[in-house]
C-alpha cells in the first residue's frame, strides 16, 4: 500500500492490524466494543469468537471501515482508517478479501462475473480477467461452476465463490465473518481446510466464528470476546494467544 | 481508461436490462404513458395556443366612409388611419368589391342581391389590421374621431370577450402542462426507484468489496438513460403517428375555420424534446435513487 513506499521499514515494524483502545457505541446506544486493544501480524490466521452479540461483526466492520471507532484507532497496515479519503477507503476494500456467513453473491451474476466484478471493481484488464478468474476458481475447487448462477449451487458451493472473489485481488487479508454459519459440519470443515490453505499460501487470515470444534480442532491464535471486552476465558483446547 | 469505463457501463446496463426484463419492461412502459400523456397535452395546448391566435388574427376593423368623399380626402384619410398607433395595415375596399365579397359568402342565396349592382346601398370602407388584438377597441376610438369616417365597426363587446377567453385558454393550457409535466416527473423518477430499490443489496455489496461510486452509478445511470429512451421514445412514436393520422384525415374533412397545428418544425421540435426529457429523466431518477445505498 501507500505508506510501504513513504515508510519502506513499515513492513518490518507495523503490525498488519492494530486496535488501540477502541470502542464502539452504536447511534442507538448499544455498546459492541469496549475498550479493545489487540494487533494481527502478517501471515498469522486467527480466530475471533464469542457468543451472539458480543461484538465479532463490529470488529470486522472496522477493519474495512464499513463503522469508524467511536473512540480509539484502528490501524490497518499502520493507517489510520478514519483517516482514509474516500478513494482510499476503495482502495483499503479491494486489498481486504471479505466472505460472510451469507455469501452475499451477485444473485442475477454467474460465477464467473461475481469472481471478475472484483477485478474489474480493481480496474484490471478483461485480459487479467479471463486469465485469473479460472485460476482462483480451480484453487477453491469450483473449476466447472464458472457459467453457473449462484442459485443453481449449494451453500458449501457458494460459500467457495465468495471465498474466490476474496482472493482474486490477492488480498493481505482475508476477513470471514461466520463463513460456516449456514454450512453442514463435514462442509465447514472442508471450507475450514480451504482457509488453512489460503493461510499457508501466505495470506493472513481473520476468521469469526461460533464453531468451537473447528477452533479446538486446528490449534490456531484465538480472539475471543465478550459482551464487547476482550475475555480471558480459554477455549478447551489451542495454541491461542491473547491480544496485546 | 474512461472509455473502457464507459463500455462497462454501458454492457453493464444492457446486461442488467435483459436479466431484469420483467422490471425493465414495466418501467419502460410506466415511462411511456407519463410521456405520452405529456405529449398528448402538450399537443392539445399548442393547438388550443394555435386556436387563440388564429382567432385573434382574424380580428379587424371596418372603418365605413361618408358617402361622395372625394378620393384626395379618401387618400388623406387612409394615411391618417396608417398612422394611427397599432395600425399595421390598411385596406381600401370599394363598395363594389364589398358587394361581390356579400355575394359569395351568400352563395346560393346571392339571388336576394340581383338588381343592387346599379344601385348599391353598401359605402366605401377601409380594413384596419391591427398589430395586437388588445389594441383593436383603441384603434377603433382614434379612427371614429376622424373626419370623412361615417361609422366604425368591430364587433364591440364581443371582441373583449373573445380575448378574455384567448387568454384563459392560454393559461389553462400553461397549466395542464404544467401539472402534467410534474406528474411525469414523479412518475418516473418513482418507477426507477422502485427498480433500483430491489438491488439494494447488490449495490452495498458492491461498495464493501471496495467500489467507487462511480462505479456502481455509472450502470445505473446508463440503464436510466436507455429505460428513458425505450419509453419516451415509444410514447413519441406512438403520438407522432397518432397526430400525423389525425392530420391526415382533418385534411379531408377541413374542418371549418380551425386547422391544427400542422408545422414540421414544431412538431419534430415537440418529439425531440419529449424524447430528450424522458431519457435526460431516466438518467437523473436512476443518480438520485443509487444515491442513498452508495453510503457504505
């Protein structure tokens, strides 16, 4: 992004995202974040759990400044995101590859053009598109599916169309935000496995989830919260670390 | 760069047009019926405008002279009466002439008239034009005043009446267009926003996986544009060859003293403005409505 080039250390010394005391209070008075503090290095993948309402939704919505903090910052790649102008809110957007518990596909766009609206939303050549699109669709393993409407798809198939789109700008980060709410178990774990690939691949992964199994089950850095307050609660079994 | 911006735009629209033909087609038609009802009444005021003039220009003045003027005060009077304010044009009419003129709006009754051509109780007169109707009871006053003039004749009372009904019927028109242009207008811009309001979703989608504005309206707008240019370009088709067959028949028919509107200019100036205003429309109903989605 931008500052690499003003700060070339910044890679080395930024994390990729850092909260600093951030609150957020809705217009309507309910409180989602009190006071949290944590950061995300690169190529790390982390889970963010909690119980309904505690607040996972709020965080994913700050990184891609979708809400500004009420109080605190958040820094992605060391800016301030309520600082961005709006062009460099697009930009921020195009470089964050988000996928949600409902999909959100495109409904009257094939999968093909659900994939290539996020290219061409990054301004890339019908060239690079032709060439990328059935790249990344090979990668999610949905090679065959490209002329196909999201409807004519299962969950699991369309929950791997929005995860293609995600990753097609080759994003530094891939934000999923409950990407196995709507999904069987054998489903989730497989999407599961897909995201762990993506991570070894070299893309930093944040994902919110309710799943404790699939959490317990890989071992991975955990966020967890509660009421909107990070908690000191441990999930039965992990590798987690606390946010700083 | 902007011009491969545009194509998108544009193959975006056509794309969108074709998936949503149900919500295309009802909008195009929506579209249709408030330009063709605009159209309609515009007609009906250009002709009802047309109407008032053509009866305020057969307005004049019969300036009837003394009997045994000799033609020097004849000459003198008619360049008095020329120079009156408002005057346009004079016209000599002999008492001959004015026989032969009673004699063929008589027509077959002309009979009543035999045996008046050595005998012709009708006076020399002078026509008066006037270059506005209002002015025609002024002018009719400064001309009785003048000598060698036996009488003036205008058809008082009614002449002021005629133009107090001229001037309602232009205002009445004024404001049927007006109202219907308004109509058209709401119409229009709500059909759209009802077309844009079911893709909501899309658009907000749009913008989280990081779109301009621009990029997002561009579509929108161009779908605009061609929903306005399908519609006001069916209303304009289907009332140019309504009036256009009208005319035809009228032309057989003649009807009375009134023929409508009937100038090409006008009218292809008339199409092209509806035409204009239904697409400029689309496009501006389709910015206002994306408007409100893009604040994500």
């Amino acid at each position: 992004m931008s500052n690499k080039e003003k700060n070339p250390r910044a890679r080395e010394v930024v994390p990729l995202i850092k909260f600093c005391n951030v609150t957020k209070i809705y217009p309507n008075g309910v409180r989602a974040l009190v006071d949290v503090s944590f950061s995300i290095e690169r190529g790390e993948f982390v889970f963010v759990v909690g119980p309904s309402g505690a607040g996972k939704t709020t965080l994913t919505k700050l990184i891609c400044r979708e809400e500004l903090p009420t109080r605190g910052q958040v820094l992605v790649n060391g800016r301030n995101v309520a600082r961005l102008r709006p062009s460099e809110v697009a930009n921020l957007r195009r470089r964050i590859g988000m996928v949600f518990q409902d999909f959100r596909l495109l409904p009257r766009k094939t999968v093909f053009e659900n994939v290539a609206l996020a290219l061409e939303i990054a301004g890339a050549s019908w060239r690079e598109i032709r060439k990328r699109v059935p790249e990344v669709l090979a990668r999610v393993g949905l090679a065959d599916k490209a002329r196909c409407f999201p409807h004519q798809l299962s969950g699991g198939e369309q929950q791997r169309v929005a995860i293609a789109r995600a990753l097609v700008n080759r994003p530094f980060l891939l934000m999923a935000d409950e990407p196995t709410g709507n999904l069987d178990p054998q489903t989730s774990w497989d999407l599961l496995q897909l995201l762990l690939k993506i991570n070894e691949e070299g893309t930093t992964v944040l994902m919110v989830t309710h799943a404790w199994d699939l959490v317990n089950a890989v071992g991975k850095r955990v966020i967890s919260l509660q009421e909107g307050r990070l908690t000191e609660e441990l999930p039965a079994w992990g590798n987690y670390r606390y946010g700083t | 760069m902007a011009l491969r911006f545009f194509w998108r735009w544009v193959k975006e629209a056509i794309v969108n047009l074709v998936r949503n033909l149900w919500l295309a087609t009802s909008a195009v038609g929506m579209i249709a019926v408030a330009v063709f009802l605009l159209g309609f009444i515009v007609l009906l005021a250009l002709n009802a405008a047309h109407f008032a003039r053509t009866v305020e220009k057969g307005l004049e003045i019969a300036v009837f002279l003394k009997d045994g003027l000799k033609s020097a005060e004849r000459e003198e009077l008619a360049r008095k009466l020329a120079q009156i304010e408002g005057v346009a044009k004079v016209e000599f009419v002999s008492r001959q002439e004015a026989l032969e003129k009673l004699r063929r709006e008589l027509g077959e009754n002309s009979d009543l008239l035999r045996g008046l051509d050595k005998n012709n109780p009708l006076p020399d007169s002078f026509r008066l034009f006037p270059k506005q109707p209002q002015l025609v009871p002024l002018i009719a006053k400064e001309a009785a005043a003048l000598p060698g003039v036996e009488k003036v004749r205008y058809g008082e009372g009614v002449v002021e009446k005629l133009l107090r009904v001229t001037n309602w019927i232009r205002w009445a028109a004024a404001g049927l267009v007006l109202l219907f242009a308004v109509a058209a207008v709401f119409l229009t811009v709500t059909t759209i926003r009802l077309s844009i309001l079911s893709r909501g979703e899309e658009i907000s989608i749009m913008k989280l996986l990081g779109a301009t504005n621009w990029f997002v309206r561009g579509p929108f707008v161009c779908e605009g544009l061609l929903i306005g240019f399908l519609g006001a370009g069916l209303a304009t088709g289907f009332l140019a060859w309504g009036y256009w067959s009208l005319l035809w028949h009228l032309e057989e028919t003649t009807l009375f003293f009134f023929r409508p509107v009937s100038e090409a200019r006008t009218l292809i100036t008339l199409y092209l403005s509806l035409l204009f205003s239904g697409v400029l429309l689309g496009g501006i109903s389709s910015f206002i409505s994306v408007r409100r989605f893009l604040a994500v």
